[in-house]
C-alpha cells in the first residue's frame, strides 16, 4: 500500500474526534483495506496522547485486557486517544465498554475498530446506544487506486479492491494465493466460523464461491441450494449468505417495492464486495467475455453506490428491469448501467411509468471516471 495515500474516512473520524465532547468512534469493514494502516496515519498527526491495542495479537483475552488498556490511556491524561483494534474479539466488550465510558464520560477519546460486522453491530446496539458514531470502510474504490497507483478501468474490473494484492498482480498465482489464503481464508476462519455455527465448513466455503461467480445477477435461494454438492434448504442459504454479508464479503441487494412484504421476501441480488474476488473464483480471461464484464461493470456501479448514504435496491417485473433503486432523502433514483451485454432497455421506462417520482439516470464506462469521483453530485446534477 503507498504510505502516502490517506483514505477519506481517516479525515472524518480525525474532524469528529477534535469536535466538542465526541462520542465513542466504531470503525468497521473489511480485512486488508487500510483500517489500521488509516489509524495509525491518523495517529501520526495527533496532538496529544495516544494507545493503541490490537485484540488480535493475543491468544485470548478477557474483559480484564479491555479495563487494562482504558486505565493505561487514563495514565497518559484526560484526552488521550484510545484506540482498540479487532475488539470484537474480547468477549462481551460492548458491556465493558460502556461501564467504562458512563464511569469515565469523556475523559478518553476512543476509537474501537473490526472486521466482524456481525459481532461488533449487535455489540452497539445491545450496550452502547447512543454513545457511539459508525463509520463503515469499505473496499477500496476505483477512483482510489487510480490515485493511489493508477489503475485504468481495465485494471480496476480485474484487480480492483486490495492494494495489498497489487504487488502481486503480474504473477497471477501468487495474486491468488494472497486472495485465497491471507484474505478469503483468514476471513472464514477467523471471522465466521470461529463465532457463528456452520455444520459443513467445507460446503459453506463452496457457497462463496458459487455467489461469486454471479457478480450484480439476482439468484434465488432454490437455484443456489441446487448448485451445492449437498442437501440442505433455504433457510441454510439465506444464513451462508447472512454471514457473508456480515463479514463484508457479499452484499445481498432486495428487490424494490412499495410494498415491504414483497421487498423482504425476494431473491436477493448478489453484490460481491469487489472485483478482485470475481476475478479470483473465475480468472483473468473471463473479462473478455462481453456478458461478464458487463456484470463486473455493473458490480463496480453498485458497491459505489452501496457506500452512500440512502437505501439501494435492483427492481424487475417480467422481462423489465433496473439494475439499481437507490432512495435517498425523498428522492427515488432509477440507475440503469450500460456496458455492452445484450439487456432489456424498456425498463427504466417501466419503472417510471409506475413510480413516476422516479429519476431515470444512466451510467456507461465513460461515464463511470466522474460518477465513481463524487456519485451524489452526479446523481444531483443529472436529476436536475
């Protein structure tokens, strides 16, 4: 990763931690995306005090390791930033925490990061309502490693979302053994299945790899219960798939309604997190494919808008569809992504005509540089 780049969320947890009275910071997102290496840049700077502590240095920990490093950074004096990496990892730190910040209000500045969302998200909302801001990191996006090390849009759908893997990347297996082994593997295993039950290891593994190989493509639970070597039922599927998405791996997207019965029990649209992971299962020359790169594109498209603010959704009724829905203060954006592959073009017509508050948008690979720079002036600018 080049030092020098410094992602945004490092400037925003920076500005409201110099605010008056901040509350406690929780940082979540994905393993190997510049969490760590943004706080320490973030550290660097600071004018005061600081301690840091990573929970998962140690072999075990206990609430007693959490109380040690808050007394630690009480030494150093009122305002010292208290930062606890992979906190997840301490068992019942959100109660720990919070006893310590309704004893101790506002004498620390704490910063609390991880890469379990499932384990730390039910942590905040059981304890810690009301005493903390979230600020979700996710995988780097194009025009990040543009800046960072000048990646064309060519490069980013093939190898797009890890810098670390960009040392490797003109040796194709050692690129995906990084992916595989330090990334992928240490996610399963560290994150899901040493906290959460799963009776068959081996075919949870096989059900990541068979979402990634639909990147953007609504799949429904029967069609992805029929493709693993097992039995099983749905409700199996939509748990793989739950924790996935808790460990920042895949992003299930719902299908857009007026009504939210039918929104809650649709397919799920399959957002894998970034292209390098498609790239990973399918390889290198799948890109060539029309079809495949379209869906790629389009998976580019939606992980930029799933970082905004707002809710995203796919819509499809028959043969019409729009690849995204994204609501956001009173207002319904109907994105359409143009990339090539054969598709329908009634639908962004279809979806009007029965949302008439919908705003009609188009992102094409030319489009894609400005879009992916600032998505909401474009979508703003666009919808007039």
């Amino acid at each position: 990763m080049t030092p020098a780049y410094e992602r945004p969320f490092v400037a925003q947890l920076e500005k409201r931690l110099t605010g008056e009275q901040p509350l406690i910071q929780v940082l979540i997102g994905p393993r190997q995306v510049g969490k760590t290496t943004g706080i320490r840049q973030l550290v660097a700077r600071h004018d005061g005090h600081n301690h840091y502590a990573n929970a998962d240095d140690l072999l075990s920990t206990d609430r007693s390791w959490l109380l040690e490093q808050w007394q630690t950074a009480m030494l150093l004096g009122e305002g010292t930033l208290l930062i606890i990496d992979e906190i997840q990892k301490i068992p019942n730190w959100s109660e720990t925490l919070k006893s310590l910040w309704d004893k101790y209000p506002r004498k620390l500045r704490v910063v609390v990061l991880g890469s379990s969302s499932l384990k730390i998200q039910s942590g905040l909302t059981e304890s810690l309502a009301g005493r903390f801001e979230l600020t979700k990191v996710y995988h780097w996006t194009f025009p990040e490693l543009q800046s960072a090390f000048g990646y064309d849009l060519e490069r980013f759908l093939l190898y797009g979302g890890y810098p670390g893997a960009v040392a490797y990347e003109d040796d194709f297996d050692r690129w995906y053994a990084y992916l595989k082994e330090s990334i992928v593997e240490a996610v399963i295993g560290k994150d899901i299945l040493s906290n959460r039950t799963v009776g068959n290891p081996a075919l949870f593994r096989q059900a990541f790899e068979i979402l990634c190989h639909y990147p953007a493509q609504e799949i429904s639970y029967t069609k992805l219960l029929g493709q693993l070597q097992d039995k099983g039922n749905t409700d199996l599927v939509k748990y793989y798939i739950e924790l996935y998405a808790g460990a920042f791996l895949v992003y299930p997207l719902a299908k857009y309604s007026a009504k939210g019965w039918l929104t809650r029990s649709s397919s799920p649209k399959v957002l894998i997190a970034c292209p390098a992971l498609c790239t990973m299962t399918a390889g290198t020359a799948m890109l060539a494919d029309p079809d495949w790169r379209g869906r790629v594109f389009e998976l580019a498209v939606g992980m930029q808008l799933l970082q905004l603010p707002g809710e995203l959704f796919y819509w499809r009724e028959k043969n019409a569809e729009v690849d995204f829905v994204y609501r956001y203060k009173g207002k319904l954006y109907a994105i359409e992504v143009k990339s090539g592959r054969r598709k329908s073009a009634k639908g962004l017509d279809a979806f009007v005509k029965q949302f008439p508050e919908g705003i009609p948008i188009i992102v094409t690979p030319d489009k894609f540089p400005s879009f992916s720079e600032k998505p909401n002036e474009f979508l703003a600018l666009l919808a007039g």
